[in-house]
C-alpha cells in the first residue's frame, strides 16, 4: 500500500498546476495572475518534501506561498505535520503562506485542520541580557547564573570589579577544584561574547592565587616558576609571601599595577617599589 500511496502522490503533484490551481482559484475568489514554482526540497535540520509550492500574485495584488499537499489515508499527525511545513517555509520565503491538503481517501476522515490557540505560536519573551543588573545573578548562589553577570548591564570601566566579584564568588560556592576549573572555562568561554576573554584569562590566573594561597600549595608551585627570588625581596620589605606573588605574576601576565593594587591591598606605592626591586620595572 505504501507503494501505492506514492504513486498516487506523484500523479497528483503531476496534475497539480492544470487542475488544482484553478480550484484554488474559485476557493479565493480571485484570479491568479502570476505565479512561480518554488523548490520542493526545504532544506533545514530536517528535511521536508512539499507536494506543491508556488509563488502566488492574485488579481487584486494579494502575494502570498500557495502549499498543496494530498493525502489518501487519515493521518491523525497531519495538523503537526503542516505546522512543521508553515515554519520550514515561512523561515526561507518569510512571507504568508496559505496550506491546503486535499484528501484523496474514500472513507470520511477525521483529521483536525486547526491548532488549539494555546499550540499556536504567535511571539516570544525577549530578554536582553544586557539590560540586565547584574546584582540579579551575583545575587545567586548557582554558578550558572552568577557568572552571567559578565553579559549583564554594567560601565566598561567596572569590568574588572564585576569579573573579580564572579571569580570571588565561584571560590565561595564551589569547593571542588575540577569543578572550580569547569565553571572558570565557562566564564572565560562566556567573556568572549563581550571581548573580555583576554582580560578573564588574566585575573583568574591570580584570583585563586590569592585566595587559596595557604590551603592549596600554590605557594610551592610560584616558587617552582622562579617566583622564589621575589618572594625572598618582598619579605624583607615587610610584605607577605601571598601578596609578593600575586603582584610579581599579576604583573607579568599583564595585570595593571591599579588592578594589582586592588587585588592585593598594596598601595601603587609599595607596588611600583617591589616591582623595581625585581626589576620588573
């Protein structure tokens, strides 16, 4: 039967223009007076194969997408069907289309031809993200949602303070390192879409650092990085291990000695002297 059913589809597609476009015709009450076959074939992510599809221009200037399909079983799918075809058309042609199946079956059929109102898709809910506050997500305590605060509504001069309140977060509410790690790529992923990548990767380099500088042996691994003559210099000048390290990696890796004196409570002062001590200035 299915064999069948395809010859019969293929013999009304043939027919389709000489006999079914002047019944559409009577059906509108208008003549048409231009008309252009359009591609079956609409490619998306799925593919769909319409019987019929013309370009249409009535007599009284009416210009819309004329879709035919025939059908000579019930299907009791067919209202989902056509409403998948109304999207995949309207997304290419953007244009009105008017549907029309002709049931080709003897037996009356029983297939619904309108959509509840509340199936039928008529808009969607917008929401900006910047025109957002960001105290909405830092407000969180799901990392998901904190670190959307990056993409909210803020002056680009406080990037750097938003970015650090994240980051401050993420150490806060998450306690597993590899977990810690995954939400960090997300926000450098995420900062992207701001052009702020560069700027993230920087300052996560030395969040964590001065953070977890006494429980996680970061300490151990700056000196393996050749921090250890740095560290030496500072101690003298009275400043701790901590601090010494995040201005001397902060420092090479970019980080301004403003943000610096920021993150580690150093004035720009002690900063600068320390960064010449090394001669890092």
């Amino acid at each position: 039967m299915p064999k069948e059913i395809n010859i019969f589809d293929q013999i009304f597609k043939e027919y389709a223009e000489p006999i079914f476009l002047p019944f559409i015709e009577r059906l509108l009450g208008q003549k048409i007076i231009k008309k252009e076959s359009l591609k079956d074939k609409i490619q998306t992510s799925i593919e769909r194969e319409c019987d019929f599809l013309f370009e249409i221009t009535l007599e009284n200037s009416e210009h819309f997408i004329l879709h035919i399909e025939f059908q000579s079983q019930d299907d009791p799918s067919m209202l989902q069907r056509m409403a998948e075809y109304h999207g995949i058309i309207f997304k290419k042609y953007q244009m009105e289309i008017k549907h029309y199946l002709i049931y080709l079956g003897e037996r009356p059929t029983k297939m619904p031809t309108k959509m509840e109102d509340r199936f039928v898709f008529k808009e969607y809910q917008l929401i900006n993200l910047s025109d957002t506050d960001p105290e909405t997500y830092l407000q969180s305590n799901i990392p998901e949602e904190f670190i959307l605060a990056i993409l909210s509504r803020y002056p680009k001069e406080q990037y750097e303070e938003i970015l650090r309140s994240i980051i401050n977060k993420l150490k806060s509410v998450v306690k597993s390192k590899p977990l810690l790690e995954k939400y960090s790529k997300q926000l450098i992923f995420i900062s992207r879409l701001r052009k702020l990548e560069l700027q993230t990767t920087k300052i996560l380099e030395i969040m964590p650092i001065m953070i977890d500088i006494e429980s996680d042996g970061l300490y151990l691994k700056g000196i393996s990085q050749g921090l250890s003559q740095g560290l030496s210099q500072g101690l003298s000048q009275g400043i701790s291990q901590a601090k010494v390290e995040i201005v001397i990696k902060g420092f090479k890796n970019g980080i301004s000695i403003d943000l610096l004196s920021k993150i580690s409570g150093l004035s720009t002062e002690e900063i600068s002297t320390l960064l010449k001590t090394n001669n890092l200035l």
